[in-house]
C-alpha cells in the first residue's frame, strides 16, 4: 500500500513536468498502435494528452478516465474510426471542440467532470448511441442532445435540472433516460409522450406527485425512490418499478432491487463497450 502511494505521489509530481521522458514514464513509449485499436490511458495523473497518442488513426476505444486533463490536442481529430471515447472523472469546464470533429463516436463518457453547458457542434456527433454527463454542472438541459437523432442511452444524473425541454420526444431512439439526483419538482411532462422508452429513473429528485404511466407502452422499469411523492406511478403489467408503494409482494425488495437497477447500469456500459 505504502508503495502504491508513494508511486501515486510520483506519478502526480512527474505529470507537471511536460518533457517527453517524463510523459514517457507516465504512459510509456506509445510507439505501436495496440493491436486491439484500444488505448488505455485511465489512472496516469495526466495533465495533457501525449500527441503520440493521436498518431494511431486505427484507433477503436480510447480510455482517459480518472486523471486531470481539462483540454485536449487538436491533433485528436486524426482518430477518425474513434467509436468509444472514455473522459470522466477529469476536469473539464468545457467540452473539447476537437471531440466534436470524431464522427464515428457512438459512446461518449464525460461523467464526472465540471461541465455546465455543451457547444452546438456537438450535433456533428449523429452516431452517438450512449452519452453519459452524470455528476457535472447542468442547470439547464443541454437542448443539443435532442439533435442526436440516434442517442439510444442518456445519462443526466447529479446535475442541477428542473426541466426537459420538449423537445425531447423527437429522440424516438432513446430508450434510456436517467436523471436521479436532480431538482426535478414535477415528472417531466415530455417523457410522457415518449412511448419508446424502457427505462426511466427519475431516483432522488423533488416530485410530489406522479402521472400515470401505464400507457407508456415500451416501459420495462421506472426508478422513484426517494421522492417526497404521496403515490406510486401506476404502470401496465410487467413493469417493474423501485420506490416507495411499490406492488405490495415487492415492498420489501424495494431498496435491494434499487441497488440491483443501477448495478444494471455498469452491466449495460459493459455491453455498450463490447
């Protein structure tokens, strides 16, 4: 243990000092491209994205979770085939132009980070299947979400949002929509026109009371716990729900299968991934 700090403790001294044998200790040599197309570069105390790194165009994934970076090279518009970009747990106040130029994304991981607001070339992103934005700094709703026509997951939680906009029924991919964690006062009358859904969660916000639901008919699992609410979401048969006044035969498997849903969440990134 006492070594592992102590390497943390160097690794974090050595990422402020920009020349190329200190970065190579950092992240090593980077002079193949790894025959898998993934670059992982999570945990390295990075400060700035080695352009090394932009130089494998083959690339497929690319993981720079957990370190410091707030800004990125411009040279990363050469990863072209770029599907997976993993940036949570960072620092970033805005969203790197650059990532914007990267078509082919489909899974965008900015979880995490310090962000407040998305730029409009965000919308160049058409591919963009998965987008995660949990635990930044979100008052509004970033409207250009709803540009992505094929945005099939949607991950908003821990930010400050009081609204969607309604815009968001014309996302008629999206099948997952996670906003636990919010200062939602009322459900958010959008989702009830969006049929398509299988997920929402709408944990830990500030609703009163819910609408029904039971129309909605792509539902499989809606999340409403810990809402200061007076009733249950009523839904069709089959879908299961975690809050409180759930079906009586599940009351006491509420908080557990809480637990298990959102375990579910790294299952699915999982697959998302693979």
């Amino acid at each position: 243990m006492w070594t592992e700090k102590m390497g943390n403790v160097v690794r974090g001294a050595v990422a402020f000092v920009p020349s190329e044998r200190c970065q190579r200790f950092l992240v090593g040599d980077l002079k193949e491209m790894p025959l898998d197309r993934t670059l992982d570069l999570s945990s390295r105390q990075l400060r700035r994205l080695p352009v090394r790194a932009s130089a494998f165009d083959e690339l497929v994934k690319l993981y720079l979770s957990d370190n410091h970076l707030s800004n990125l090279p411009p040279e990363l518009r050469n990863l072209q085939k770029l599907q997976l970009l993993a940036l949570d747990f960072n620092c970033f106040e805005e969203l790197p132009l650059v990532i914007c130029s990267l078509v082919q994304l489909n899974i965008l991981y900015l979880g995490n980070n310090r962000l407040f607001r998305l730029p409009k070339e965000l919308g160049q992103l058409t591919e963009l299947k998965t987008l995660w934005l949990e635990t930044n700094c979100f008052i509004k709703f970033p409207r250009v979400i709803c540009e992505l026509p094929n945005i099939k997951t949607l991950h908003l939680g821990y930010n400050q949002l009081r609204s969607l906009p309604a815009e968001l029924e014309h996302l008629e991919e999206l099948r997952s929509i996670w906003l636990a964690g919010n200062l939602l006062n009322d459900f958010p009358p959008v989702l009830l026109k969006m049929h398509y859904l299988e997920v929402i969660d709408v944990d830990r916000n500030r609703i009163h009371q819910f609408p029904s639901l039971a129309y909605l008919r792509g539902l499989k699992l809606v999340i409403y716990d810990h809402n200061p609410c007076v009733n249950a979401p009523a839904v069709a048969e089959g879908v299961r729900r975690v809050g409180r006044w759930a079906d009586s035969s599940d009351d006491e498997e509420d908080e557990g299968e809480g637990k298990v849903a959102k375990a579910g969440v790294k299952v699915e990134e999982s697959l998302e991934e693979n």
